[in-house]
C-alpha cells in the first residue's frame, strides 16, 4: 500500500480514504478545496447521523432545488442567501480600508442596462407610493470628493416588487437608473420609499424557511453599485431603520453602517421643487469608496 492510500474505508477513517484519493488531482486548489469539504462532510455526517431515509431526503431537497434553477430563477444561490454563505463571501471578497463604505449582497434584480440620468431625475416612473428625495456625496478615504463616479440604484416599489417580477404592470426600468457625479462628488434623485418584501419563497428554500420556523422576508432597502476610476467597486445597500424586519433580514445582508436615516419632511416649498405631495421623505448618505486594491 503507498502512503496516500489509507486502507479499505472504515467509518473511522472515511475522509482520510476519500481524501487519499485525489493525490494525483491535475489542479492543487480544487484539491485543496475537496480536501476541506470532504473533511467537513464526513464530520457533519458523523456527528448527524442520518438515517437512509434523511439522507434521501436531503438527496430530494438538493434534486428539486437544481430543478427550480432556470436563467431567471437560482435557487442555490438563495439558499447560499439564506444559509448566510453569501454574505460570508462577500465579507471575505471586501475587506475595506477603515472609513470605506461596506458591501452586501448583490440580489437577483440588478439589470445591467439601467438607462443613465440626469441628476435629479425621478426614477419611479408610476408616481405610486410616498415621494423620496435621496441624496449625499461619493467620497475617498481621505474625505475628498469623486467625479465621474458612477451610481447604479435599483429598489422595490411601495408593495415590495422590483419592475422585473411585474412586467406589464409596472413600466420598464421603473426605481432603476444610473447617475454620474459632477466635480463636488455629490448626487441626489427622487424616488419612492421603498418596502419590505420576501425573497422567492414558492421553492424548496421557502420551504425550508416556513420549516425552521423563519420569514422570508427583507426589510426595505435601495441597492446601489458604485463605481469611479482608481476605485474598489462596491456593491451595497441602505436601510430603512424603522423597518419591522431590520434585525431578521432572512439573507443576512443588513450591516449597521448601511442604516440611513429616512426623514418624513413637512416643507411645502421644497415639495413644490421636487413635484413632490407634501410631506415626503428625505434620505441623506454619503458613499466612501477605498482605493482599488487598498
Ligand atoms: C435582493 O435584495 O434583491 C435579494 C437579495 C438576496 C436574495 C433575494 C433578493
Ligand atoms: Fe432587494
């Protein structure tokens, strides 16, 4: 017997036996990697002990999930979101320089081609829902304004559904839209306040939420991607403190400098301005972008 090979495979040493295998894998990392999770698995399965029927149910719950997965729907990585392995991800993908605005997940409704804005502009194309005036600076480590910095903002409507999942009853690229920072860095834009709303719950990780007794929802949240030349690309969120769901987000995201503060204003001059009912919203937030590479 060579030193890799450990023997027939005993229920003591089974990921040594499994592992011993791979010795002449062509690529070191997956091997590295299989090392880990082999290792892990036999653990967990060890320490779970299924019966063959858990086993086979977890076989089915893994079968009907790949089978959800089309190009609109992925339910894998909902459960990555649920398991909060997304977000472990993300943490370790952006580890930023003290000061830098944190990231979160990306999310399933980013649309690649937001058509770009003129500052100001109002990006809820239906006028429903209570008028939001967004504004702030894009700004480096060092409290200096970016220009050229580019905003890609996408959010839910009032009733907690992205133009994507209601086509044909919301306007295309409705709350989307891609604004450029002049010279002083800052940006603002109208909007409509957005809510919480569940993650696709109709498949097997809804299932698996409504079983482990948790909601599936999240609380209300405006995505943005922020880019400039020289910079980190970050891809965040801002919340809604006041949201019933800010401390059980169900796919982890919320961070607590991602709160903003979202203020109900009562100025009838400035609602005239903005063509805005009277009082509306005010969320001011300012972005922090690192150094590519710091
Ligand atoms: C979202 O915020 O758009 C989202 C994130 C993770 C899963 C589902 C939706
Ligand atoms: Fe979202």
């Amino acid at each position: 017997m060579k030193a890799h090979e450990k023997g027939f495979f005993t229920e003591e040493n089974s990921a040594e036996v499994v592992t011993g295998r791979n010795k002449n894998a062509r690529d070191e990392r997956l091997k590295a990697v299989m090392e880990v999770i082999t290792r892990k698995l036999h653990e967990a399965v060890k320490e779970i002990e299924p019966t063959q029927g858990e086993w086979f149910e977890a076989i089915q719950f893994l079968t009907r999930t790949g089978q959800l997965c089309t190009d609109w729907r992925q339910e894998f990585i909902l459960l990555s979101d649920v398991l909060g392995v997304s977000m472990l991800v993300d943490a370790i993908n952006n580890r930023k320089p003290s000061g830098a605005s944190e990231s979160t997940v990306l999310g399933p409704f980013h649309l690649a081609d937001a058509p770009e804005l003129p500052m100001g502009a109002n990006i809820c194309l239906d006028h429903k829902g209570e008028d939001m005036f967004i504004h702030g600076r894009i700004l480096d480590t060092e409290g200096r304004p970016i220009a050229n910095a580019v905003l890609d903002v996408w959010q839910a409507n009032d009733e907690g559904f992205y133009d994507v999942q209601q086509k044909g009853i919301q306007p295309d690229f409705n709350l989307r839209g891609v604004f450029r920072t002049g010279a002083d860095g800052r940006y603002w834009f109208r909007a409509v306040k957005p809510k919480f709303y569940p993650i696709p719950d109709d498949g097997t990780v809804g299932k698996l939420l409504h079983k482990l007794g948790r909601h599936p929802y999240r609380p209300a949240h405006l995505h943005y991607i922020l880019k400039a030349e020289g910079f980190a690309t970050l891809t965040t969120h801002i919340f809604d403190p006041d949201d019933i769901y800010i401390n059980s987000d169900a796919v982890f995201g919320v961070k607590e400098s991602l709160l903003a503060e979202f203020k109900r204003i009562d100025d009838p001059g400035r609602a005239k301005d903005y063509e805005f009912a009277n009082p509306f919203w005010d969320v001011e937030h300012d972005f922090v972008l690192a150094t590519e590479g710091a």
